[in-house]
C-alpha cells in the first residue's frame, strides 16, 4: 500500500512541476548561512579549543625542560666552631722541631656560619611522567571531547540549514500573498468600474459602487499587511545569513520537489543523526572515566635530570659542574573510600548515559515518523488546495460572466472573486507547506550533505 501511493505521489509530481531553472539558488544561500552564521562561527571556537586540548593532553607525555636558578647569601644566625687550632698546632709545633723548619704553619680555630656566602645553583631540568594512568585515559577523554563538540558544531549546522529554507520558503509565499491581493485588488477595481457604469445606464444600484469600494479598502488592507509579511520575512532570513536586513533576497526560485519522493521512499531511519551519535560518544567518555577511576591503585612515576653548576663567592670553575638525577613513585594505599564512591558515581553516569541513547534513538524515530506523516499530509493539502483553485476559477468566470449580463446578483460576484482570492492564496500557502515538511524531514533523517 505504502509503496503504490508513493509511485502515485511520484507521477502527481511529475506532472505538477516543473524542473527549477536555478535550483542551486537556495543552497547558495545555505552554504552563505553555514560560512556566515555568527553561532556556527562561536561553536567553531569551542571545537577550536577542544582541539587544542587534545594537543595538550598529548603534550603531557613529551619531557619537559625547564631552567631553574638561585642564589643563597647570609651573614649571622647560627654557626658552628671547629677547634681545628687547638687539636693540630701542637702536633705541627712537634713537627716543626722535629724538621728543624717552618713547613707547618699555626692554624686558627674555625667558626661558620650555616648561611652560605654568594652561594649560586644553576640548573637545567629535564622530567618526564614514565607510569601515568591518568595521562592515558585522559588523552582519550580529551579526543571523546573533540567528537562531542563537532557533532555539537554539525546539529546547529543541520538546524540552521532547516531555518534558512523555512525561512526561504516563508518569503516566498509572502511575497506570492502580495502578488495574490494585487490581483484580487485589480478585480475588485475592475468590479466597481462595471459597478458604475451599470449605475450610469441606470442598470446598477449606489449601494453595489459602495460595496465595490468597501472591498478595495479591506483587500488594501490585507495588502498591507502582506507587504509587512514580506519586510519581516526578509529581515529574519537575512539575520539568519548575518547580513543587513534590507539586503535584498534572489527570489528566481521555482518549487521544484523530485526530492520528496526520494525521502519518503528511502524510509530512512536516523541512525546516523548527529545527536544520537554525540550521546553515544557521551556514553564512551563516561566508559574512559570508570576505567580511569578503576585504576586508582596504579603508581605513577616519573623520573628527572639536573645538569647545572653550583659554587660560592660567585666562582666558576669545572669542578662547580654537576649531574643529579632521580626517580619519583607514589602509590596510593588508601584515602577515606573516595576513590570506591568515584567508582560508583561513573557506573551510574554510564547506565544514565545508556538509558540516554535508547530515549534520544526513540524520539528521533518518533520525530521522523511525525515528519514523514507532516509532508504525506502537506501534499494531500496541495493537491486538494489545486482542485479548490480549479473550481474557483471557473466559478468565478461563470458569475463574472452572468452578473454582466444581469443573470447573477452583485452578492455573487463578491462572493466568487473572494472565493478565487482565498483559494489562490491556499494553493500557494499549501504549496510552500510542502517544502517546509520537505525541509523538517531532511533535518530529521540528516539527508541535507553538509560537507
């Protein structure tokens, strides 16, 4: 059943359109609004910044140097004696008798201070994480965050998209409703021109003239606020572009809708739209998390090199030259239980994340069907509204015809122009529906390439 209302569908749109002569008119415009758009250009950015924290989170396994420097100089405080004189000048005094010479001096006691004196250390460090669990899981993190913010960038870029055309398409049909109440303008003035000639050749009422007029009044009213419509519509589409409202709209468009018939029959499901795709990768990172808080237990090391010189008095020599290098582990024991309610807290954000994406897989499905079921229900409309207009028109032709000839009462003729005006506007209003579904469901079933 499905299938042969599609074929019928497919043949009523054969032979209800035409082909548009510039059919990449509107999507210029959507590419304008997808370059242009001030909140595509701000979720840009964030992507931009979750880029570059992956980079840093990479940059966190490289060794890092740095220069480290100091100078220590003191006077007072406490100090240290050395009776350094006391013990060896007897033994020197023996040795000089012995000798006969004065080969060994007399020495002084000694009292230091702790406070170095001009004391320098000059350093170059290099370290490096060598076990690090958290570096890991964190890298992976980092990258699940990366996803998140392009699908983030990608569903604003499809919403925008939906906007551009519905906003397009809204135009459209504003304009047409100006079209329309100008042309039923001119039949109401054409209608109180016979009006008073009828009055002339006495044939005609005074009463018909002032009917005649009052219909003017109103259709120059509806005309106005058509026209008022049309500024609106143009503003909103040209804030959607991020382009001065006055900036006027190419409207060389012809509804065109071979596609439709394409994604009725596809029947596709949104298995690949972009916000399943983001709770899923959600539901990753908080997996990345468990196991990371898992891993408490793992130690950590790291290990560094210092090649520097120290010295005091602000003296350089070879011997002021060092190396110093070393290695640092923790492990950690125990901590309050913190680390087991880390645990628990991410298996409850993973089951939170899995009940997400079976609830966001139903409402896609849900919001496609609803979708699918908007544009079946739009082209009924259009068709009817055809038929409605087809009627109309002759209709109005026959009253014309006999109220000029007196067969038709002045009533009937107001009756068949407003019947004309409103189905002409229903078939445009209905019409420009039908691209709107067509717009709401490539949004849900994520058809509309955006690369």
């Amino acid at each position: 059943m499905k299938t042969e209302f599609i074929f019928l569908f497919s043949g009523l749109l054969i032979g209800s359109f035409v082909q548009a002569q510039s059919p990449n008119a509107l999507d210029s415009y959507v590419r304008q609004g997808l370059e242009r758009n001030i909140v595509v250009q701000q979720k840009s950015i964030s992507l931009e910044k979750a880029m570059l924290s992956l980079k840093m989170a990479k940059g966190m396994f490289a060794p890092s140097v740095s220069l480290l420097g100091n100078f220590t100089s003191g006077e007072g405080g406490r100090s240290i004696n050395f009776p350094i004189g006391d013990i060896m000048n007897p033994v020197y005094a023996t040795l000089n008798q012995l000798t006969a010479s004065d080969q060994f001096p007399r020495l002084e006691n000694v009292n230091t201070n702790f406070f170095p004196r001009d004391f320098y250390d000059v350093r170059a460090r290099t370290s490096m994480p060598l076990l690090n669990t958290d570096l890991i899981y964190n890298k992976k993190i980092n990258a699940q965050q990366v996803l998140l913010q392009e699908y983030e960038v990608q569903v604003y870029q499809r919403e925008l998209v939906r906007n551009i055309k519905v906003a397009y398409f809204n135009y459209l049909s504003a304009r047409e409703g100006v079209v329309i109440y100008q042309s039923a303008l001119t039949r109401a003035q054409e209608g109180k021109r016979v009006n008073e000639a009828l009055l002339a050749n006495g044939k005609g009422l005074p009463a018909y003239v002032l009917r005649s007029q009052s219909e003017i009044e109103n259709i120059k009213a509806q005309l106005v606020d058509a026209e008022r419509q049309v500024e609106n519509g143009r503003l909103y589409f040209n804030f959607l572009l991020n382009r001065e409202g006055t900036e006027e709209i190419n409207t060389d468009f012809v509804p065109e809708l071979s596609t439709v018939t394409t994604l009725l029959a596809e029947d596709a499901l949104p298995t690949q739209r972009e916000e399943l795709l983001q709770i899923k990768t959600a539901q990753e990172l908080n997996q990345q998390v468990l196991k990371m808080n898992k891993l408490f237990w793992a130690p950590r090391g790291s290990g560094f090199v210092d090649l520097g010189a120290q010295a005091e008095n602000l003296e350089y020599s070879s011997k002021a030259n060092y190396y110093l290098y070393g290695f640092q582990l923790e492990m950690p024991l125990f901590a309050g239980f913190t680390n087991r309610y880390k645990i628990s807290q991410s298996r409850l954000d993973v089951r939170n994340a899995e009940l997400n994406v079976d609830q966001v897989n139903r409402q896609l499905r849900l919001s496609t069907e609803v979708s699918r079921n908007a544009l079946v229900s739009a082209f009924q409309n259009y068709q009817s509204a055809l038929k409605q207009l087809e009627a109309a028109q002759s209709y109005q032709r026959l009253i014309e015809k006999g109220y000029k000839e007196g067969v038709n009462t002045f009533i009937e003729a107001v009756d068949a122009r407003n019947q004309l005006t409103s189905a002409e506007l229903l078939v445009r209003v209905n019409l420009y529906k039908v691209l709107v579904a067509e717009a709401s469901l490539e949004r849900e079933t994520a058809a509309y390439p955006l690369n």
